[in-house]
C-alpha cells in the first residue's frame, strides 16, 4: 500500500509542474501532453491495485 502512495504522489507532482518542466525543456506543449497521459495512466493504475488489494 505504501508504494501505490509513493506513485500517486509522483503522478501528482508531474501533472501539477508539467507545465514547468514543458517550459523549462521548450517541447512547445509536446512534453506537458506527454507527462498529463502518464500521469493519468499511473494513477488509474494505482487506483486499480489499491480496489485489488481492498477485495
């Protein structure tokens, strides 16, 4: 359970500064895309393993 907090917390901190890390890298909104559907994809997938390990 603790490593499903450590991901989301990770997935948060990369949508919240991607549009930091987009300017900083100068992908012209290209990374920031990149970084939200990872994001996502993370937390979908931690909300998968955290209802798994409920049931």
């Amino acid at each position: 359970m603790k490593a499903y907090g450590l991901l989301l917390l990770a997935a948060i901190v990369c949508a919240l500064f991607s549009d930091q890390i987009d300017k900083i890298c100068g992908m012209d909104n290209q990374l920031k895309k990149v970084l939200l559907v990872f994001s996502a994809g993370v937390f979908l997938v931690c909300m998968i393993g955290v209802a798994a390990s409920i049931f």
